[in-house]
C-alpha cells in the first residue's frame, strides 16, 4: 500500500504541472519564442543618410532578438525608450503568431522628420491618463501590471468515465469527475509594480525588478474534486539588472542577471517551461495562471549571434508534493538571424526527493540527474513561405546509480504563408523512454518541467492527464490556419503508445499495462487576438483510449469529451 501511494504521488506530481493551453498572468505572450524582429517606418525623412541614422538609433534602442523568449516588461521598457526618442512621433508593437507555434514581433515607428525637444516623461501623479505607467523617463520605467481571466470547463466522461480505476488511493480525489457531463469555472486577478532605471550609461548599464500577486479560484466539479477554493500568492519577486551595446564594425552585446521568483523557459520548453505548480490549494488547475519558480539565479551574456546562460532553478511545487529539488544548468545557443538555431544545455540536481520507482520495490530519486541536450531549429525568414523543422535530443544518466533514459522528437512542416490563411501542415514524432525491468539500468524519462501550449509539450488536452511525456511515443498531424486577421485555429490529431508495459511512476491504475496503445485525440483550439489587451480562447478535445487502458483496467470506457472557453484582459 506504501508503494502504491508514492506512484501515486508521481503521477500526480507530473498532473498538476499540465495546462490546457498557456494563460500566463503576466501576458498571454510571456515565454513564447521570438521568431524575428522587424520594424516598419512611416514618415521618413528625405535625407536618406538622416533616414538611415534615426533608423539605426532606433533598433539599437530595442535590445530584442529571435530566438529568444518575450518579456512583456522588457519590451514595454524598450518601447518606451524608442518614443523618448526626439525624432520619434509614435511608436507601438504587436505580436503575430506563426504556424510553427512561434510569433513574430513587429515594431511600427513613424518618424517625425525633424528634431523635436517634446518631453515624453509620463507620470501619474500629474497625469492619471498615464495607468497604468506610473513614470516614464528617457531611460526608466515604472508601472502597474493587471491581469484578470476567467475560463468554463466542461468534461463529458472524464477519465473515461472510469474515474475510481484511475484515481484510486488519490487524496486528492473528493467526487472528481467521471461518466456524463460535469463542469466548472476558474479564473484569477494578478496585479503587480515593476521598474527599470539606468544606472551607467556608458555600459547601458539598468537595475530593475518587480513584484506581483495572484489571486485564483475554481467552483464546480472539475477534475478531481468538486469543493471550491480561493487562494493568494506571490507570483514574480525578482531583481537584478540588464543591460548591452552596439559597437562598432556592427558588433553588439547583451547581458543580464536576475535572481528571485521568476519564470524560466529553456528552449521551447521540451525540458523546462512549467516551473510553478497549479490546481490542488491553489485552484486554477487548468486555467494554469502561475509560472514562476520559487527561486531562480539566471545569468546571461549574447555576443553578436551567440548567447550562454547559467542558472539555478528551484520549483514552485505544491506543499504536498515539495521535493526540495535544486537544478543547476548551462545553456549554448547560436543564431544565424531568424533562420537557423543550434542550442546545447547540460543540466544537473543536486538535490532532490523527486522518486523513481522499479518492479522489484526499490525506490530511487532524482538526487545526482544529469541532462545532455541538444536541439536544432530551422525556418524560413518571416512572410516567406517553405520548410520550417525542429529537432531536440536528451539524454539522462545519474551519478548515485546506473540510469540511461533517452528522448527525442523530429518535426517538419510547410508554411504557406503567402496564400491565403497563411495555412502550416507539420507532422511530428515523439520518443520519451520507459523503464525496461530485463536491464539493470534505469530507464524511464524524467520529463522535469516540461509542458507548456498544446503547440509545445502538453500531449493532447485530455491525454496529457493519463500520461506526461514519460514511456511514451507521439505521432502529432497539425494543421494551423488563419481564416481571418487576428484569428488563429489550431487541429491536431494524435496517436500516443508506450514503448514499454511497464509505466511504473506513471498513472497507478496503468502501472503494468496489458496493451501499449494509449489511444487517440482530436483537438481543435481557436484563438482570437483581438488586441493586447484582450485575448481569447477555445479549446474542444475528443479522445478515444486504447489497448493500454482499456486491456489493463476492466470495464467500460467511454470516450472522453472535453469543452474550454476562456476570456483575458490585461494592462
């Protein structure tokens, strides 16, 4: 009974990291991959070397670059730099996503033709027009961050409609969802103060930080239990400082250092993107509102095209599933535009509780990980249609014991991005090894804090809740189109095995499984950009289980019908 509780507890540690699809409270944007940077001029002046200059001045002000991921505050700094700019009449940025899941960040500038000394310091003491900034100078920013959503979530046959199989022994588990319709609705407030202020000026060199809070709650009959919670916490509580030059013969760099609560992403989040925990206490188990770890040192420095970071990452865990797990990690990327990437990242824990189990009842844990990772990305410069692909491999070994877990995924696909639509067919297959009870060695993926968008590593909306890219194959047909101007619709189809029938430290009631077809999911997801302030989202999922489940726990299952609607604003 002891050891069935702790699969139990793995199982569920790897459930309340999923989300549905990313509601960040910072941005719904915050941590997507950045494509490309382009800039469009208006009003230029007729002096063409005067026209070449204020377009130089302008995008060494806005230390952004592909590849990297969007940080709504930075950018709102940098834009702000760029109107403080005294040939500068306007200047503003939207985001347009990309059939590869990534966004292109699009900065339009009209230039006012001549010099101008107008102040455009903004401060709300003498302004209130200028909410939520509470000061804006040529080189600092202070300002308000709000956020508010609210999402319905409705099942029919959850779990198959055989929830009791695959929930047994859950303590978390008080008339959880199951056979026929049952629904619910969550949301959550965030509201926050963040700042940046130059110091140096020959170094551009800036101290800045910030601080938020999130409220969050869910009524209704949702996954796992049907009582209604309401729960406050800090979400960002960070500092450091940032800063970068271009240099003469057209070099430039770049660096930062931050310490605190804060989010990381790693790549595009195939090994770490959901550093915070949500659901149980803290409500909001799809609606996914909180990112951040509970402590993370990140340093980095970009010369040219070339980036390196080191960090040190401690999760924001659930208080029932605190594992004390420590991460520590170097990362390698090189950039050639927005057209190629190749990245490497070697990470290590130190410590941790994190369990491991084998057939035979010994139970080992994460303490002494190692990750090797490599990953490649390519695609087409941005409005050009052609091939785009993405390719990442890891491998895993422990140095307290013989472990030698390994993973991979391949992913191709055609943007026809000037027909209409701008339609992308991708396919993509994913490789996350089991544990094989024949060898001696530890096998079984450890999936870390991987998750994200159903674009990225949530597995199908529903599937996701059986199994977490652990002893687990992916086949993913995608197809992303845009019938109309800021309207985005995503249909996926999925078919997901196990490479091995043990699936020990996985799902309980599939601890040993009978068949190896966990089954298949359609999903279709529609997004509806309809400024930056306003976001929303649906999301329908239709999955049929497989030989995995249905040979392994007997009875009748259901397929499993799944409806998600939600609706964000934010300042």
């Amino acid at each position: 009974m002891k050891l069935f509780v702790l699969f139990l507890f793995a199982f569920l540690f790897g459930v309340f990291r999923m989300s549905a699809q990313s509601n960040n409270a910072q941005s719904v944007y915050e941590g997507e991959r950045i494509q490309s940077v382009l800039f469009a001029y208006g009003h230029q002046p007729a002096d063409s070397l005067k026209a070449v200059r204020q377009k130089q001045l302008v995008e060494e002000a806005f230390q952004v670059y592909p590849y990297t991921h969007f940080n709504e505050f930075q950018v709102t700094y940098y834009m702000s730099q760029i109107k403080n700019l005294p040939f500068v009449e306007e200047a503003s940025y939207h985001l347009v996503p990309q059939g590869d899941g990534s966004y292109d960040l699009q900065v339009s500038v009209r230039l006012s033709g001549e010099d101008e000394t107008t102040s455009r310091q903004a401060n709300l003491f003498e302004d209130i027009k200028a909410f939520p900034v509470i000061y804006s100078g040529p080189h600092s920013l202070l300002t308000f961050k709000m956020s508010a959503s609210e999402m319905a979530y409705s099942n029919n046959n959850a779990w198959f409609a055989r929830p009791a199989p695959l929930l047994d022994g859950n303590p978390l588990a008080e008339n959880p969802a199951g056979k026929g319709y049952t629904a619910w609705l969550e949301g959550f407030a965030m509201g926050g103060i963040y700042g940046i202020v130059r110091i140096v000026p020959k170094w551009n060199f800036h101290l800045y930080g910030g601080a938020g809070y999130i409220l969050s709650f869910s009524a209704g009959r949702e996954l796992f239990t049907d009582k209604s919670r309401f729960h406050g916490e800090v979400e960002d509580a960070f500092a450091g400082f940032i800063g970068g030059k271009r240099l003469a013969e057209d070099h430039e760099y770049a660096y930062s250092v931050l310490y605190g609560r804060k989010q990381f992403v790693l790549g595009n989040g195939w090994l770490i993107i959901n550093t915070s925990m949500n659901g149980q206490e803290r409500a909001g188990l799809q609606i996914n509102p909180r990112w951040a770890a509970r402590r993370l040192f990140l340093a980095s420095l970009r010369w040219d095209r070339v980036n390196f970071q080191a960090f040190q990452l401690r999760p924001n865990e659930l208080p029932i599933f605190y594992s004390h797990t420590i991460l520590n990690g170097v990362n390698f990327e090189i950039n050639r535009n927005d057209r190629f990437q190749l990245g490497a990242s070697l990470l290590h824990s130190p410590r941790s509780e994190v369990k491991y189990y084998l057939p035979d009842g010994t139970v080992l844990n994460r303490k002494g990980l190692w990750v090797y990772n490599l990953r490649l990305y390519g695609n087409q410069p941005a409005g050009r249609p052609g091939w785009f692909y993405k390719t990442e491999g890891g491998y895993q070994t422990n140095s307290r014991y013989k472990m030698r877990a390994y993973a991979w995924y391949a992913q191709a696909g055609w943007s026809f991005a000037d027909s209409p639509g701008r339609p992308a067919l991708s396919y993509r297959f994913a490789y996350f090894s089991g544990d094989n009870p024949k060898t001696k060695a530890y096998e079984r993926w450890d999936a870390l804090y991987t998750g994200g968008t159903g674009e990225q590593w949530v597995q199908g909306s529903n599937m996701y809740k059986i199994v977490q890219n652990s002893n687990e194959m992916s086949h993913l047909l995608q197809l992303v189109y845009s019938p109309v101007s800021k309207l985005q619709t995503v249909t996926q189809l999925w078919s997901f095995m196990a490479p091995q029938s043990n699936n020990l430290g996985g799902n309980p009631g599939l601890s040993v499984m009978k068949g190896r077809y966990y089954g298949t999911e359609l999903n279709l997801t529609v997004k509806y950009f309809y400024s930056r302030q306003w976001y929303f989202h649906l999301n329908t999922a239709f999955t049929v289980p497989g030989s995995a489940v249905k040979k392994t726990i007997p009875g009748d299952f259901k397929n499993w019908f799944s409806l998600m609607a939600f609706v964000r604003y934010s300042l």
